[in-house]
C-alpha cells in the first residue's frame, strides 16, 4: 500500500468514534443511562489561607458536573461569604470563597461547603495561624528554612571528601553502596509520600497517575539523557564526575518535594519547625552531601565544581519552601515528589552499574551489601528525629 | 502588607479591643466600635430565598378553619383538604431540598378547630411513596394513621371529635417515620377551647429543621422553615398587646430543642391543655413531638431576639427578632 494511502485508514476510526460520541450525547442515550439520577458531586479545598479576620479557600471541583456553592459553615454556624469568579463551579474548574470569620489562632476551625443540591464538603484547618504572605519577610522567612534543612547540611555532607579519598577502594565502593542505600530509603519514601498526596488530589485530576507519570517521566528522561553522553566514550573520571551531578540533581528534585513539603505544613501550622525538628532534617540531609562525594573519591574535582553540586542537590530545598509555602496545592505536591523519586530511581541504577563495573562484576561483595543495608539503617535512624 | 493591618493586629495583641473585639476580629469589629448589627446572619446567607413554599411572615397567622357545616343535631363540622406532593423547596437562598410537602409547604397548613366540632380530613396523597396522617388526640384505633397507610395515587378521610383542646399536631407515621417527618410531612393542629383565650396577637411557630445531606443530622435549624426569616423580616408586635405562641417542636434527630425570648418573659400552658399557666420563664426545653403555647407582652418599644438556646442551632437559622412598636406607629 502506498504512503499516500495511510491517513485515511489512520482517520476511519477516529471518525467513526466521533459519530458514536454525538449519537451517545445527542442522540438521548444518556438520558435513559442518567435515570433521572442526580450526578455525584464533588469539591475539594485545595488550600486554606488565613489572614486576620479572614478564611480564603480555594476549592476545585474534581466531579463530573458543575457545583454550586449555596452555603457555607464554620464551625457549626452559616456565615457569610464571597465567591469568586462565581458561585457555581465547572467541573475541573477552581474558585476563591472569602469568609470573614473571626478565626482563633492556634485553635482549629472546620469549614463546610453546602452545595445547592444539599451535599456538603469538609475541610478541617487543623491549626489556624496567619497564613504568610509573599512578601520580603516570608520569603526570608522560607528561605532560611531551605538554608538550614538542605542547603547547609548538604555542604557539610560534601566535607565528608577528603576523608573518602583517603580510604582503600573496597571502602570507597562501601560508600557507593551506603549511598544506593540512602537513595533506596528516599525512594521509597517519596513514593509513600507521593501517594499520599495524591490522595488529597480532587478525583478527575487523578494523582496517582499524576506520580506515575512523574516518577517514570523523570526516570526515562535521565535514562536518555545519561545514556547519550556515555555513548560518546567517556574517560573513567568523567563519567564519576557526571555521575556525582546525577546524583546531585536527584537528591536536589528530592529536596524540592521536601522544601515544599516542609513549606507548606509550615505555611499551614501543621509542624513548628523547632530546633528539634531542624537539627534533624540537618542529620537527615547531611548524609546526601556523602553521596555525592562518593563516586568522585578518587578523583580531584575543582572546588567550583563542588560547589555547584552542592546547590544543585540542596538548593531546590529553598525553591520548594518557597512554593510550598506560598502556592501549595496537593496537585504540585504529589508532582514534586514522583519527579524526585523517579530522578532518585534513576541515580540508583546508575550507582550499581557504576559498582559493578569497577568491581569487575563482584557486585555483591559482603562489605558492598553492608554498605546498601548501613544506608538504608542510617536514613532511617535520622528520619527518627523529623518524624511529622 | 499593610500598614492598617499591621497596626490592628498590634492593637489586637495589645488587647485595646477587650474581650469583645477577640471574639469578632476582622468586619465586624472594624465596622463600628460599639458594633451594633441588627441582623448578622441575614447579611451572612444572602436575605430570604424566593422558592421556600411558604412565606414566613404570613405563615404565622395563617390558620386553616377548613369548610364548616352543621349536622342535624348541631354539631359543628369541619372538613380539610390535605395532599401530599414530593417538592423540591429552596430552604435557604440557593439551598435546595426534596421535600414531602403537606398542600405543598412546609410545615403544612396549621389546622383550627373547636373542641367538640367534628373533624373530616380528606387526605390524598400524589407522592411517589406511601403515606399517612397521624393525629395527635382522641380518636378511633382506624383514625391513627399507622396501620392504614395509603399508596401513591390513594385517598383515605380520617374522621374524629376535636378533642382535647391544646395545641396538637399531625403529621405522617410511615415507616421510616424519622425519613418522613423529616421531609416536611408534618403540621400544627390547635383544638381551641369552647370558651376562647383572651383575644391576643397569635402566631404559630414550628420548629423544625432539614437534613439536607441526609447524614441523619441536621445541617439547617429554623422555625417555619426558612433560616433567619424572621431576621430578615422582624416579627412586628404592639407594646402592650398580648402576644400568643402555639410552639411546636417537629426538629427530627436532635433530641431536644428550645426557645429563648430576650428582655421578657412568658406564661406556659404546657401542650395548651389547660387555661392555668404551669411556668413563668425565658427558656423552655422541648422534646420531640412536644408543644406549648406562650403568652407574653412587651412594655418596651425595641429590637429583641428571640432564638433556639442551643446556640448552634441558633446559629446554623434558629434564629429571630421582634421588634415591638408603639400603637399606630407601622413602618
């Protein structure tokens, strides 16, 4: 068959699929489908800003039809309110409800949309403090947060380099796994964490596809990225150093979910950042500093270089505070974290080929098994101390 | 942000605003410093809803004397004309409920009659679901409206002696009786005494609420109905004048309910069985299915609430104002 001949049978489908979707919508099946039943409806408050005197919700409809919005409680009572740009809210549509509600600070407030048709939606603010604004104060406020849970700690991690390098090869490789072993422990959860979010996603935006797409977007992006250059035929020191970035990224799309994550429950009072909490996070991320060494212990890498591998993986964490704080949505949460998990995922795969090439294919040394399970024991034994 | 802002939440935990100004941080305390509001939760629903079925304001003195005749030895009777529709109502602005409507409202229509009249009451029900009437009062075992129940599209007359005089009621007694009541099948029914009460200024007020997610739970509170009506539109009474409630109490899943008046106090003369008030107070408690008729006068021209005293249903429509005038002053 002739080129010039494809379309046609590529378009017969399509066309044909067309014609039943207008019979089903105008040709009255839906009716006799719909049996006069009135549609599930479905709201989901997105994020709750409190500014004195004031609840700002921003609600989005996840169902298959339009919303009204008739009514609206606070705890127990009805209360006045705008809605902008309406009442009413098409489906995948968001819109603002403005309560002048003399919240209570440090005491929760549940919220109740009534819909027209009488179905009501929850929402619990479970701490009510005054939500900050983007302005200088809370932008340093956010900043400083990234600073100490992943910027600084990240760096320290770095220091870890001269050390490395004085140790015998088989311990270098007892880092690398120890390493994989980080990165398996924050997969996983990511992952977790991910899924969670994805649950407070609204329906019709799916958020467990939302990670899956995320997670293995990321994973076959790095894949072809990294894939071309090693084709090219690198030197042995180059590819470590383009390894040691990897990880840097990976660690650093991580560290965005994080920062947004801690961005966010800090934003809505849910955690108080205590010195507790950020010594922590310290211990926590300061083992991703070694990871990054790790592969370029042998090597001499220019300082510059560090540096920048340094805020490649603990920068972000800023980024994600920032956005967490100010512009969170479980939607972008749930995003976040699949990207990292699936950079992460990568990174992993990356790490043991890189192992295995230099061992000659002894992988599975005892002291490399070790160091996976000495990773996954220390990630969890930090985790301990930021537990939320 | 702001400088005003910042200022007020200075001045706030400064505590320059008291105790008051705390409890109303943001519109309300920035409104005025005395913060004198009339009516809060009319401004916080958006006024009265247009398709509630009844208008609140002439559902208080509404009272159906149905159409009267004499039977060869004298007795008085009366016969009424009740049907049951399926009716979506809006309960609040842009709030929408299926209702079970009596003559299509909520409360149904509130029956009057003497004590001794004979009472004929045609009942036809043009809902999609059985239906009765069960009467409060004395009556055959086949007039109670539990074991005759009538199907969609069915009539049944129920016939009796008004008996005893009070303030009785009627409503539906189909299983699930908690699922039919609180759909609206319900009404007031006031059997006056042969030797009437002192002429006074009557009103029927109907307790009720709606449970419009159906969680067995109310979310809107009310009397006759429609939240904060009479918020919206105060209740007009003359200073002076007696003022007499038949209060009924027809709220479904929360098991008591109750009625506060400010500045004032009333006579009870519980479920209106005796001429002898029982009780002299401001707050009384009621039941399910419980009712009471209130007297009272007001010597003070002014604004005053009256409200359910579980503050979360006064909140969430139970809530009202009198606004008592001096006579011939009307607007």
């Amino acid at each position: 068959m002739s080129r010039s001949r494809r379309w046609p049978w590529f378009v017969l489908p399509l066309a044909l699929l067309a014609a039943l979707a207008l019979l089903v919508t105008r040709g009255g099946l839906l009716s006799t489908l719909s049996r006069g039943v009135p549609p599930a409806e479905e709201l989901t408050v997105e994020r709750a800003r409190l500014t004195p005197g004031h609840i700002t919700l921003t609600i989005v409809n996840g169902g298959p039809d339009p919303v009204t919005v008739a009514q609206v409680m606070v705890d127990e009572a009805f209360w006045r309110f705008t809605m902008t740009p309406d009442r009413t809210v098409p489906r995948l549509g968001r819109a603002t409800i403005d309560i002048p509600y003399p919240w209570i600070v440090g005491e929760p407030h549940q919220v109740k949309l009534v819909s027209a048709s009488g179905i009501t939606f929850d929402h619990e603010i479970a701490v009510a403090t005054e939500t900050p604004q983007a302005d200088a104060a809370s932008l340093l406020a956010f900043t400083l947060v990234g600073l100490y849970v992943g910027v600084l700690p990240v760096a320290i991690g770095l220091l870890w380099l001269p050390f490395l390098r004085r140790l015998e090869r088989r311990w270098i490789h007892f880092a690398l796994a120890l390493t994989a072993g980080l990165l398996i422990f924050l997969v996983v959860d990511a992952l977790h964490e991910a899924l969670e979010t994805a649950e407070l996603v609204a329906g019709a935006f799916q958020g467990t596809g939302v990670v899956a797409i995320a997670v293995l977007g990321m994973w076959l992006t790095l894949q072809v990225v990294s894939g071309a250059k090693r084709s090219k035929g690198e030197e042995g020191r180059e590819e470590r150093l383009r390894l040691a970035f990897l990880i840097a990224l990976g660690i650093g799309l991580h560290n965005l979910g994080e920062g947004l994550a801690i961005g966010a429950a800090y934003a809505q009072g849910a955690v108080t950042l205590g010195a507790f909490l950020i010594v922590g996070f310290m211990l926590h991320n300061t083992t991703e500093g070694l990871g990054i060494v790790a592969p370029i212990a042998q090597d001499q890498p220019r300082l510059g270089l560090l540096a920048l591998a340094g805020l490649l993986a603990g920068g972000p964490t800023i980024v994600g505070a920032w956005l967490g704080g100010l512009a969170y949505s479980p939607l972008l949460g749930a995003l976040c974290l699949g990207i990292g998990a699936g950079a992460i995922l990568q990174v992993i795969g990356v790490l043991g080929r890189l192992v295995g090439r230099e061992t000659g294919g002894a992988l599975w040394t005892p002291l490399n098994a070790l160091g996976v399970a000495t990773g996954l024991v220390v990630m969890y034994g930090t985790g301990l101390l930021v537990a939320r | 942000m702001s400088k005003g802002k910042v200022s007020r939440r200075e001045a706030l935990r400064r505590g320059l605003w008291g105790a008051a100004g705390l409890a109303s941080v943001g519109s309300v305390a920035r409104a005025a410093t005395l913060g004198i509001h009339t009516d809060p939760h009319t401004v916080m629903t958006g006024g009265l809803p247009q398709g509630a079925g009844i208008d609140p304001t002439a559902f208080l003195t509404a009272f159906d004397y149905g159409e009267t005749s004499r039977r060869p030895d004298g007795q008085r009777v009366r016969e009424y004309r009740l049907t049951a529709t399926d009716r979506k109502i809006e309960v609040m602005p842009g709030l929408y409920y299926d209702a079970w409507t009596f003559n299509g409202q909520v409360p149904g229509p509130t029956l009057r009659a003497t004590e001794g009249d004979l009472v004929r009451v045609h009942f036809t029900n043009a809902g999609l679901h059985e239906h009765s009437i069960h009467f409060h009062g004395f009556h055959a075992a086949n007039m109670d409206g539990v074991f005759e129940q009538v199907p969609p599209g069915s009539s049944y007359v129920y016939e009796f002696e008004a008996r005893p005089f009070g303030l009785q009621l009627y409503h539906c007694h189909t299983m699930p009786i908690k699922r039919h009541i609180a759909k609206g099948l319900y009404g007031a029914f006031i059997i006056d005494p042969k030797t009437p009460r002192p002429a006074a200024h009557e009103m029927v007020m109907v307790m009720n609420g709606f449970d419009v997610n159906y969680d067995v739970e109310n979310e809107v509170y009310a009397v006759n109905t429609v939240p904060f009506a009479y918020q919206a539109r105060p209740i007009v009474l003359r200073r002076g004048a007696l003022n007499r409630i038949y209060l009924a109490n027809l709220l479904e899943f929360d098991l008591i309910n109750s009625i506060h008046i400010h500045g004032n106090f009333f006579h009870v003369y519980r479920t209106g069985t005796s001429l002898v008030p029982a009780e002299f107070t401001d707050t009384i408690s009621m039941g399910q299915g419980e009712r009471h008729i209130l007297e009272f006068t007001y010597d003070r021209p002014g604004t005053f609430m009256f409200h359910a005293h579980q503050s979360e249903f006064a909140e969430l429509g139970w809530m009202g104002l009198f606004e008592v005038r001096d006579e011939g002053v009307t607007a």
